[in-house]
C-alpha cells in the first residue's frame, strides 16, 4: 500500500464460473479526478463493486478514504456517492423521491434535505420531470439521476461507473463542468469509461486496464508528454514516391513509420528529437516538404500502443 | 428502516401479481358470505352469529400463504433483477439493516392485507346475518393469521435470496407449499383411516400444517367445544395443539431468515440479471 485516498493492492476476483480478475493495483490522491479505462470485461466494474463493498475480494485489499468497504461499507457509503452503469432505479418511484430517499439515508432531512434535493435536480436538468416515475425515463435521464443522486449530500468521494453513457452531447458539456466543478471543492472522483477523448479531458489521473490487470497508471500529463512513448511527426510531402523504407530507417531513432498518400508519419525513440534530420533527409532526396508537424500523443495512441499490444510501457 | 418498509409496501402494490392476488382473496371473501347468504336459512342459523370467522379462517387457509410466499419470493430477488440491490446497498445502510426493513416491510404488508379482509368479514357477515357473537376473537383471530404468514414469507424470502430469479422463488415456494399441504392431508386421512396416531404426529413437523390451521386453532379453542356445530369446531382443540403450532411457525420462519440473512450478509451482490 502505498498510502492513497483510493487504494487497491494486488486485488484478486475469482467468481464461481472460473473467470479470474487482477491481480490489480491503483492508487488515487485525493481531490483528483481518476479515469479508469479499458474494454469490455477488462475488470473495471469489478474494481469499482470492491471499492464498494458489493463484491469481496478473493485476494488482496481494498481501502477507501482509509476504510474497508466490505466491513465499513456504512461509514463509507456516508462520504460517497455513487453512480453505476446503466443506472437502474425502482420504476415505480419518482425522480424526486430517488433523490429524497438518498438523502433521508444520508442523514438530511428538513430544509437542507429539500435544498440538497432541490439542488440535484437542478444541476441534472431534470427540475421539469422532478414528480415522474423514473421508469418512463430515458436512458441519457436515468445517467443525469444517477449523478443527481450520487452528488446529495456533498460526498467526499465519486465514484462513477461509466457515467457519460448514452448521454447526449448537451448533457454531456453539463456533466462535464459538475466534474470540474466538484474538483474544485476538493473532492475525488473515480470514474470509468470506454471514451478516451472524455478521460483526456477530464482525469487528472488514469489507469489503463487490460484483462483484468492495471496495464498503465499515471498523470495523463506526464504519460501524454512528448516524451513518453517517443515524438512523433507528421510530414506532407510532394512526392511520395521517392520515399523508400530504407530511406526512413537510416535516419536515427526512427521505431517506426507509416505512409499514407503524401502523408508520412514517423516515431522517434524516446528522448529523441529528429524533426531537423527528417526534415533534411525529405528534401535532399528530392521528396519535397510541404509541412512538418509534431504530432501530440493521445490516450488512443498510448492505449493502442500499451494495452492492446498488452505490453507494460 | 421506515423507509425500507414503505418502500416495500409500495413496492408491493406496484406489482401485477400481487395486486391479482389481493383480488383474488377479496374476490373469495365476497363469494364466501354471497354463498352463505344463499344457502337455507335453517342451515346457516346454528352459527350465524360466528359467520364472521368465515371470513378470517378461509384466506388463512392456503391464500394468505401464497400472498405471503409471492412477496417474500420477490422481496430481494426483483432488487437483483431490477439492478437496484445496487442502489440499497450503495447507501449509508449495512446489509443486515437492508435485510431488517425488507422483511418487516413484507411483514406489514402482510399484515395490512390480512387486518382489510378480517375487518372486511366482520362488515359483511354483520351486513348479511346481523349482531355477531364472541367479537373479542376477532384480535387474536388476525393476529394468528398474520403471524401464521411468517412460515411461507420466511420460504419466499430465502428462496427468493437463494435463487435470486423471482419468477423461479414464487413457483419453487409455492411448489413447497402445496407440497406440504398434500403431504399433511394425505397423512391426516390417513392417520383418520388407520388409527395410527403417529402419521397424526409427523404431520405436525410439516411447515403448512400449523401455518394453515393456527387460525382455526385458536379461534375454535376460544369459541368452546359445541359452539359450532361443524367438525373441526365440535371436538375442540387444546393449548398444546396451539403451543405446537406456534412453536412449528417460530422454528421454521428463524432458522429461514436466518439462512437469508447470511447468505445475503456474506456474499456478493450480483449485478442486475440478464
């Protein structure tokens, strides 16, 4: 252990029908929104019931906020809220009375109870649907409840089980701001997702899984700085012809290239800068320069690279 | 654990299969006094004065226990189901306290349906055959059927925990129930045929028969020997035969919530069903 607000060591889940999840490790500070991504079936949803206290770990240890959620889950639920994927809520209950529930259970009742309820519904955009039985909602207002509810009473922690899904682009920017928000004040939220684009601009942190292990964990600056993983460049050229295999793999630190029309895309080794050799090499051999560009690494590219080639960086 | 409870009870009512069940016992109690009302009088005379316990002893019978075991069946089985075992659990709630209000919700649901019919019996039988007699029964009358309910909602629940497949718990219980009832009937016929008192005996272990019979038992020994002119009331039936009822009930509803209880406490909560 090494001492993080959300802390996983060596968690092991052996279910009964023999399919095996980690042994996986992650750690979260606190006050840092922490991206959890990987396929389906890669353990994340496992990961995030052990931080629960819904499943039990075979192996391993799991603590939250310094607490043991299989034999702590009431101190723990108090200071979390929680969202899980394709959130389901008794149909025959309103939105209102989800959200009023959650908060009797929270301890609220009284004024701050109909200010925490009122608050819910007013930054999950479902105020005008408030008295409707949740289970004519729609998929993306069943997404907006399930973060309504697990924001009432001001939760210490988040934890979010695939959260913008089905959501629409608008509800998505809205969602996306509470995050923020809720960074601000210093809380810490855990989500999982599918959507690389969305962890980039939201986690400060990711964990990248991988058949049930933790394949990649770190800040998303360091891990997409230039550095990491090597530069790659992107060059337009005139003549794509003139450009051979051989050429590319004679300049130095080159790991690999592709070329695409008059598009050339080239990966330096790591540490190593040779936009100014390339640049050179394209032009003497005739080839021609139109442009030259430092491509920036994505979470795509690092998950590519990383996880599905199931190789630890 | 108030708010657990009523949301069982709305829960309850927001179910198709029970709602057709409550019918159905209300449906049987209308029938019941209609018939009564239509037989000759010279047959319902002798104990027009009781027709109220008709209306108690009928549904605690057999209907009452398949109310009770179709509720307790889906009392935890529809939250996996549904996905929404999740949404308890995630609250600042232990599961032992989850467990407490699902089954003190499907016991006050119980409990309101068996109070409407008994008061409803009272109101018909005094509508149709006037002033009706040993009222102070009525209480004790209820609460024997209510606490009789135990046995079967307790095989609802651990099924329906067990399985977690509500469809399956209801006709595994009531498959349980009617098991039993068959059993102790055959043995009782028996027993009456042969004259062999221990078949009579063994009966008593099977979990319908004080579930079915508490009521009747304790009204009837309230009531006296002779005071209704019918066969189960003639001979009367003693305090040992309600201590053994009473025990029957007690026995199997602990040691089945007991069994639901630590299944539910020591396991994982499985993710909704597909």
């Amino acid at each position: 252990m090494t001492g993080g607000f959300i802390e996983v060591d060596q968690l092991l889940k052996k279910y009964r029908d023999g399919v095996l999840v980690g042994p996986i490790s992650l750690s979260s500070p606190r006050g840092v929104i922490y991206g959890l991504v990987g396929p389906n079936g890669s353990g994340k949803t496992t990961t995030i019931r052990c931080m629960l206290g819904l499943q039990k770990p075979s192996k391993g240890h799991v603590r939250v906020a310094g607490l043991d959620p299989a034999s702590e889950s009431k101190k723990l639920m108090q200071i979390t809220g929680y969202s899980q994927e394709l959130p389901s809520f008794p149909p025959f209950l309103t939105a209102k009375d989800i959200l009023t529930t959650t908060g009797k259970l929270k301890g609220l009742s009284g004024e701050e109870l109909r200010r925490e309820v009122s608050k819910a519904l007013d930054i999950s955009g479902l105020v005008s649907h408030a008295g409707r039985r949740v289970g004519s909602f729609s998929k993306g207002m069943l997404q907006r409840l399930a973060v309504a509810q697990a924001i009432i009473g001001d939760p210490e922690i988040l934890i979010l089980d695939e959260p913008m899904l089905g959501v629409d682009p608008a509800a998505r920017v809205q969602m996306r701001e509470i995050f923020m928000e809720l960074k601000r004040a210093g809380k810490t939220i855990l989500f999982s997702s599918h959507e690389l684009y969305e962890l980039e601009r939201l986690a400060d942190m990711v964990g990248m899984m991988y058949q049930g292990r933790v394949m990649v964990e770190g800040w998303v600056k360091e891990l997409l700085s230039q550095d990491a993983g090597g530069l790659k460049v992107e060059a337009e050229v005139l003549r794509p012809s003139l450009i051979t295999p051989q050429l590319i793999q004679s300049l130095k630190g080159v790991q690999d290239f592709q070329m695409n029309g008059t598009i050339l895309r080239v990966r330096f080794a790591e540490g190593l800068d040779g936009r100014e050799t390339l640049a050179a090499t394209l032009v003497k051999s005739g080839a021609g320069l139109v442009r030259l560009q430092t491509v920036n690494r994505t979470l795509e590219d690092l998950f590519m690279e990383v996880v599905m080639k199931g190789v630890k960086p | 654990m108030a708010i657990l409870t009523i949301y069982e009870l709305r829960k309850a009512m927001a179910r198709k299969r029970i709602i057709l069940l409550i019918a159905l016992i209300f449906l049987t109690e209308a029938a019941l006094y209609l018939i009564l009302a239509l037989l000759p009088p010279q047959f319902v005379q002798p104990f027009k004065s009781y027709a109220w316990i008709v209306g108690i002893i009928v549904p605690s019978t057999v209907l009452i226990h398949i109310l009770a075991l179709t509720i307790g069946a889906a009392a935890f089985s529809e939250e996996y189901e549904m996905g929404t075992a999740d949404f308890w659990l995630t609250r600042p709630i232990t599961r032992a306290e989850y467990f407490a209000g699902k089954v003190f919700g499907s016991l006050v649901f119980t409990a309101a349906i068996v109070s409407t019919y008994s008061i409803l019996s009272l109101i018909l039988s005094w509508w149709i055959f006037g002033p009706q007699s040993r009222l102070e029964l009525f209480v004790s009358g209820a609460a024997a059927s209510i606490f009789s309910s135990l046995t079967f909602l307790s095989v609802g629940l651990v099924v329906g925990e067990l399985l977690r497949r509500s469809m399956l718990a209801t006709i595994l219980a009531a498959t349980g129930f009617f098991t039993s009832f068959i059993i102790e009937t055959y043995l009782g016929l028996v027993s009456a045929l042969t004259g062999d008192q221990s078949l009579a005996e063994y009966a008593t272990y099977l979990p319908s028969w004080a579930a079915s019979r508490l009521t009747a038992t304790i009204i009837s020994n309230g009531l006296g020997v002779g005071a209704i002119p019918l066969p189960f009331f003639a001979s009367g039936t003693t305090q040992a035969e309600i201590l053994t009822a009473a025990l029957n009930i007690t026995a199997y509803s602990t040691a089945l919530l007991m069994v639901t209880l630590i299944r539910l406490t020591t396991t994982d909560i499985t993710r909704r069903a597909a």
